[in-house]
C-alpha cells in the first residue's frame, strides 16, 4: 500500500498544446451550440385559448370546470383509481394532489392563439385583440393570476398572413412594454414552420423589437410548432429542425409538435390521426435528437377527443387522454397540449401517477450514488443526472414534496440542481 508507482510519459507538453489549440474551435461550437438544459421550470402542458374567448378569468375558469368534471365523474379517489387503473397507494395521493392543483395552480403554460383557434379576421379587430390581450397578460401579471407561463401564438410567416402576423406580435410586445415591461413568463409561438429562413426572420423581429426598446439582445425567445414534413426532412435530406435551432441564434426555447396539422401533412386519415401513430412518433424523435443538449424543450402534441357527454363517454375520453400522457412521459416528452378544460384532471392525474410511481426508485439509487454504496444497479454520472431531472420536474408541477424528497435522498433542491446543470453553472 505505501509503494510509490513509477510514473513515465512520452508525449511532450506542446503536443498537449497543440492538440488544445486544434480543438479549441470545436470547443467553443459545442459551448455554444450545446449549453444543456436551462435549469428553469418545464410546464406540464400548455393550455390553448383562442384570443377572442381570452378574459381575466380564464384561468380560474378552467380550474373549476375541470373540478365540476371530476365531482360530477369521479367525485372521489376510489372512482378515478377505477377508470385509470391507478394502484390503491396511488389512489389517495394522487386524486389529493390533482384537486388541490386544480384549485392552487390549474393552468401552468396559457397560450392566447391568433392561429388556427382564432382565424381570420378583420384587421382592425384582431389589432383589437392583441392589444386586449397585452393589458389582460400584464394586469395578470402584476396580480400574481397569471400562469407561470403565458404568450400568444401569432399566424405563421406564409406570405398570405406575413404581414398580420408581424403586427398581432409588435401590438402585443408594444402593449406590455407600454404596460410596464415584458414579464418573466412569456412565451412566443411561431406555427407552421416549413423553411429555415422563417426561423431567422422571426429572429430577426425580436431582435429588432430589443433594438426598438433598448431590451438586452436575446431578451426574446419563441417556440417553433412542428406541423410540417418540411420542419422534419428538407428537400436535400438534411434533418430541418436542427437547423431551425442553430438559425435561430439562441431564441429557440421550444419545438411544439403539432399532431393533426402534421399528420395531414403526411397523409394519415383523420380516423388515425393521434399522437401514438408511427408518423408522430418518428416526427417526435427527430425534433428530440435535434433539441437534445441545446436547451430547446420538446413538447407532445394534444388529443382532439375531449371529455364530454354522459359519464361512461368522458371515461373513455379520460383512458384515452391519461394513456397518450404516460405514454409521451416515458418517452422523455414532459409536456404536451391540452385543449379543453375536462383534460386537466388526466393531465394531472398521469403526470402525478408517473413521478410518484418513480420517486423511490429514483431516490434510493440517487442516494446510493452519492454514498458510492453500490446495489443492484450501477449508475453513472448522466444516470446521476437523469434520477435527479425526475425529482425535479416532480418537485416542479407539484407531484412530489421537498421534505418527502429530502427524507428519502438526504439531498437538498440545491443539491439535486447540482446534478443536472452543466459544470460552469452548478
């Protein structure tokens, strides 16, 4: 044990040098192409409102119909264990936890849409609405209602709605600078994208906007909505997406699937349209290879069957939408669209089931890891991170608690963060 290795090397320190200095482009590509993750909070959906049913009480609206629904179809946890196949452990938490969400936070991502959801319109009537939108979105705001996410999805930047697309976007940014600044939680979504091109031109008009307002460069980001082939596969086979990310400059914060525009595209039926069909899935991973460590969240699509009619026909719509949402999150898809009030309850429920169910698992050998105790399974430092990504986003949409966290891993919030944030911001 006391003796000293003979330690010998060959190579001279300027070969390391050069070596260092040959790589220090790629070096600085990857800093800069592939950031990782954020660190910030991921909703569990996004909730769409067509701009001209948005009001100050939207928000609390979809909170309470999504409770009558579980009071008139599942008024209590033993009747939603039952139509979901949640275990009897999961049964009480769970239901707990959604009717409390449903009251405290119902809604974590509100998108006001001025696209399909709303359609054309005169102009002086959606100039209307974007400027009502802009008041509604800072008085929530600045009356702590607001979602902890909230923007506006303009029309795509088509030539036939180019124009009026650029004006909704400077009449809602203008009308919450006027109202006092652009709030922490806005989110801009740019649809049907088919050209890298209308990717920098959306860069642009930020970049602008910051320039017209004296906003720091990179203050505005925006989503990109996959709902064409072409944001999927260009025409020179090269994978469009990725190349979406890089064209816009930093911006990007999301890739949206966007399942019946894209399913169309691709020529499914509307009978099969959904977002389990093979097209949707190979769409999916493409847009989650491309996103994978630049910090561009990947987003699920949404079900059009909605939860309404007599009880046995919500049931059905319930197994459906709770199926497709334990589906998505296994395959690392954490957020998704929900587009009618009844889908909340599932939303809940599916998320709440999937980080319970994984919370011990995921803390004993989290906890093992730290102690280098050993056990059955022998994790790395990137399944170190995984386990610690799961706690979070549990801990995030209200799943899991700190201390129940704490008490089974011994480790703090800080401390799991410190696992998932690359090294220079850990």
């Amino acid at each position: 044990m006391g003796q000293h290795e003979k330690i010998a090397t060959s190579l001279p320190a300027a070969v390391t040098e050069a070596v260092g200095a040959s790589l220090a482009g790629v070096d600085a590509e990857l800093a800069r192409r592939y950031p990782g993750d954020p660190g910030t909070r991921q909703p569990v959906h996004t909730v769409y409102v067509p701009a001209d049913a948005y009001t100050a009480g939207t928000v609390r609206s979809w909170g309470d119909q999504a409770l009558a629904a579980l009071d008139e179809h599942a008024p209590d946890a033993a009747s939603l264990a039952r139509v979901l196949g949640l275990s009897d452990e999961l049964a009480g938490p769970v239901y707990e936890r959604v009717r409390d969400k449903l009251v405290r936070e119902p809604v974590e991502d509100l998108r006001i849409d001025f696209e399909d959801g709303y359609g054309p319109r005169p102009d002086a009537e959606e100039d209307e609405a974007a400027a009502r939108a802009a008041r509604l979105v800072h008085e929530a705001y600045a009356t702590g209602t607001a979602p902890p996410y909230t923007g506006i999805r303009v029309k795509c930047l088509e030539a036939a709605v180019r124009e009026r697309s650029i004006r909704t976007l400077d009449i809602f940014l203008s009308g919450l600078m006027a109202a006092g600044g652009l709030p922490d939680g806005l989110v801009l979504t740019l649809p049907k994208v088919t050209y890298v091109e209308q990717v920098a031109a959306m860069a642009r008009l930020a970049g602008e906007f910051e320039t017209a307002h004296g906003l720091p460069p990179g203050r505005i980001g925006f989503e990109i909505q996959i709902e064409t082939s072409q944001a999927i596969l260009a025409a020179d086979g090269t994978a469009t997406v990725a190349r979406m990310i890089d064209a816009a400059g930093g911006r990007a914060t999301g890739l949206h699937y966007g399942t019946f525009d894209y399913s169309a595209c691709v020529g499914v039926s509307a009978a099969h349209q959904a977002s389990d069909h093979p097209a949707a899935d190979h769409a999916k991973a493409v847009m989650q290879v491309a996103a994978a460590g630049t910090g561009v969240r990947v987003s699920d699509g949404s079900t059009n069957v909605l939860p309404v009619g007599p009880t046995p026909q919500v049931h059905e719509a319930w197994r459906l939408h709770y199926g497709l949402t334990r589906r998505a999150l296994a395959r690392a898809y954490y957020q998704g669209w929900d587009m009618h009030p009844g889908h909340l309850p599932t939303r809940y429920a599916a998320v709440y089931a999937f980080y319970r169910e994984g919370l011990e698992p995921a803390a004993a050998r989290l906890a093992a890891y730290v102690a280098k105790a050993g056990g059955a399974v022998m994790d790395e430092p990137a399944t170190a991170k995984a386990l610690s990504g799961h706690l979070l986003r549990g801990l995030d949409c209200g799943a899991l608690d700190h201390d129940e966290v704490t008490r089974l891993t011994g480790l703090t919030r800080a401390d799991l963060e410190g696992f998932t944030l690359p090294r220079d911001r850990a």
